[in-house]
C-alpha cells in the first residue's frame, strides 16, 4: 500500500479523497495555486505546495508542476479527483514513466474511451447498444448534412474529444446545422485541442441513466448499480439519485452485463462510469464512459456501502477487487444535490465571495455533506461553482425526498448566493416527486414556470 499521495485537485473532491486516505493511514500532498492558499484542502492535507498561479492551465492543469510536487515530496501515487487532469492521458502516461502511480486508468484506456468516436466502435464491437449517428469522426458540413438526411434530425452534433458541455449542438434542421457545426468544431479545438466532431440522433425524450463499475488489474470487472442523471440544465448535471425509478429488475441486470461489457472490452481498470441514454419504450444507448470518479459517486456509496475513493486507491496499488458481483447489495435510496455559488435569479451567473456565516444541514442517519466550504472563506472566481454535495440515504424514495428537502432548507451560506432554494424548489415539484422527468423536463418545463422567492 502506498504510504504517500498526492491529490492533483481542489475543493470538495480534494477534501474527500484527503479523508480517505487518512482513513486508510496514507500521508497526504495537497496543492494549490495562489487563489487557494487558505482551501480548506491545504489545511487538511499533511503536506501542501503551491504550484503556480490562480488560472487553472499555469496551477492545476500545469502538468510539469504538478509532477514536481509529486516528485519533491516523494509522493508514491497522484489521485486527480475529477476534472483538470483526471481524464488526460499524457499525464496519465508521464506519472507512470516517472514511476508515479495514477489513481486511474491507463492512459492508454484513458485515450481510447476519451475519443468518443473511437469509443462508439469499440462498444458495437463488444455488442453494446450505440446511438445511431456517423460511423466516424464527420469530415464537413456536406458529410454531416448527407448523414443527418438519412437517420433524421434532431440530431446532436459532438465533439470526439468532448466534455464538459463543450463542443455540443442540438441541430433541429438542415438550415441550421452549417453554422452549429462550424461553431462546435471550434470551441471544441480551443477546449480540447481536437476539432473532430461526430453525429448522433437525438434520443428524446431520454432518461441519462449511467453505471458505476470498478475494475482491477487481474480482469476483474463488476458493476455497482445505475444511477439516474437526468434532470440536468445546459447537458450539466443538477441533481442525482440512486436507483432509478423507471428500471425494474430485468432491464437493471441488462444495464449492468453491458456495462461489464463495455468495461472489458478496454480491459478496464480501477473506477468509472458507462453513462446510456434510456428512450421512451425502454431501449437503452451507449453515451460515452467516464474514466474517472464521477461527481455523483456518493449516491453509489450511500446505496451500496462500498467506498469507491478507497477501492480505487487499493486497485491502483495492486490489490485484487476482493468483491464479486454477488458480493454487491442494494439498499434504499439515495440523492445528491449539487449546491453551486450561482445566483438562478440571474441565468445561473456565478456567486463568488467570502462565506460570512455558514450552516451545514446535520443530524438525523443517511445525511452527508461533501464539501470544503468553511466560514470565513473566500470563494474564488476561477474554477467550477459547486462548492458542496448534499447526499441523503433513505429506506425508500419517498424518505429520501423528504431528507432532502429537509437538509436544503437548513443550508446557510450568508455572503454568497447559492442554488440551494432553487434545489429545495426542485426536489419538491410534483414530477421530481413522482419520478416523471427526463433529460427535457429541467430546462423545459420546470425553468420556464419558477421564479426565485422575493
């Protein structure tokens, strides 16, 4: 077992895989850039080192410093959370020439499920349902036009090294696809430095239904549930929760033996997440996979009792995944709010600021809060919004619910703006309630119909 490692991240993700470690009896390397001296992540960590500057491309996406604070620090392993470098593959591939462990997959699987386009090809292979859409990357308008003729629009233009939101266009008509493809291919070369885009048909109205699965370097692969992601606004995730209502017990195992599946098909190892889209009669669809912890892993935890941050630094060092599928037992149901420093009054426009007062919700079983917030703290304007995860755990759905609204109308977070009311509101609309939501219903039906309270 490692006796040291660096966390290449921030915030409530950097905070949690801090804990795990201490946990498990693992010393700890935070970094930092300059905008995060006072994180809660470099109080917590047994040691912490500034690696450049606030924008994130001279500090947390600065691979060379990155591995300079691994290496003074003769840090065994790097964990890069989720977001910034989890999902690059030459890093990836540079900690292990520098015999560094990445807390992840290979670069080599990180490359192969990264391209989108190479992803889908490798899912067919292994009979796992795709999307209809392009066989390939689309080589211009007049390729993209010919191909949305024949599977018939809406269609969804994607970038192949896509993520984020970025590089993504609903196209309704022929009229309109030139100018959304031109536009997404080149905020997806400035993103990603890849400008390839494909093309799928829109499943809608659609269920984003994703697995969790982990894998070891012995070919042992196996699933750990699904969790349902579909209210989401602009193709970002809002809230989670675990099980989904609209899968009953045959078309769970079915979810779950693709995601296996697919998994295998690029000898997966350590943590990630086949997400599918789910269509009206029930058909599933291979979206993309996720080669790293996900935001939303907690509503895993809560539901299974694995700890998927400890798991994944046991199968980086070589141990064997003790567990077997039989081995994996579902229990009640679990949801997680993300709780971002955004106004919702103002088109969602960020909320940075110093944390004046500060109440987090407690008490009670099935309540975590997953975050690195404090009082006194300065959020700053540089990085991703969310700042917590507010995670409920309930014998049903309904108590879970009901934990939840709870819990959001106990969050106090004086000096800055937060989504919680907007949550809370959310969490207590008759569709959220009933489970009768999609991939539309946030930014369709709800947005247009809530206003904030005066």
């Amino acid at each position: 077992m490692f006796t040291k490692v660096l966390i290449a991240n921030r915030g409530e993700i950097a905070v949690r895989i801090i804990r795990a470690c201490r946990e498990m009896g693992i010393a700890t390397v935070a970094v930092y850039s300059e905008a995060d001296r006072e994180a809660l992540h470099t109080q917590l960590a047994d040691e912490a080192i500034c690696i450049g500057p606030a924008k994130a491309t001279d500090s947390y996406l600065n691979i060379q410093q990155v591995l300079s604070a691994a290496i003074v620090t003769n840090a065994q392993a790097i964990h890069p959370g989720f977001g910034f470098l989890s999902e690059n593959s030459r890093f990836a591939s540079m900690c292990e020439e520098l015999n560094i462990t990445f807390i992840g997959p290979k670069g080599a699987t990180i490359d192969a499920m990264g391209n989108k386009i190479n992803a889908r090809t490798l899912m067919l292979e292994a009979n796992v349902p795709v999307i209809p859409g392009s066989d390939g990357a689309v080589a211009n308008v007049e390729e993209a036009l010919k191909i949305a003729e024949e599977i018939g629009y809406p269609v969804m233009l994607k970038a192949a090294a896509g993520g984020g939101g970025k590089g993504i266009r609903k196209v309704l008509t022929a009229e309109e696809l030139p100018q959304h493809f031109q536009s997404a291919s080149s905020e997806a070369l400035a993103a990603f430095g890849n400008g390839d885009m494909y093309l799928e048909k829109i499943v809608y109205p659609a269920r984003h239904i994703e697995v969790q699965i982990l894998g070891d370097a012995f070919g042992n692969i196996i699933h750990l549930g699904e969790r349902d992601c579909s209210l989401q606004r602009n193709n970002q995730k809002v809230l989670e929760e675990s099980p989904s209502v609209v899968i009953g017990k045959q078309k769970r195992q079915d979810l779950g033996a693709a995601a296996v599946r697919a998994a295998q098909a690029v000898k997966y190892q350590n943590a990630g997440t086949i997400e599918f889209l789910m269509d009206e009669a029930g058909d599933f669809y291979f979206m993309e996979m996720n080669t790293r912890i996900q935001v939303e892993h907690p509503v895993t935890e809560m539901v299974t009792g694995v700890d998927l941050v400890k798991k994944q630094i046991e199968i980086a060092a070589g141990l064997p995944l003790e567990l077997q599928q039989a081995d994996i037992c579902f229990s009640g149901h679990a949801i997680e709010c993300r709780i971002n420093a955004e106004n919702p009054a103002f088109n969602f426009a960020p909320s940075p600021g110093k944390i004046k007062n500060l109440l987090l919700p407690s008490g009670g079983m099935g309540l975590r809060v997953d975050s690195a917030m404090y009082s006194g703290y300065t959020i700053p304007p540089y990085y991703d919004s969310m700042i917590a995860k507010v995670i409920v755990h309930g014998e049903s759905r309904f108590e879970a619910l009901m934990k939840m609204q709870r819990a959001l109308s106990e969050l106090v977070t004086e000096g800055v703006v937060t989504n919680a009311e907007f949550q809370l509101d959310l969490i207590s609309h008759p569709q959220v309630l009933a489970g009768d939501y999609d991939t539309a219903f946030l930014q369709e039906t709800f947005l247009p119909n809530w206003s904030p309270e005066d």
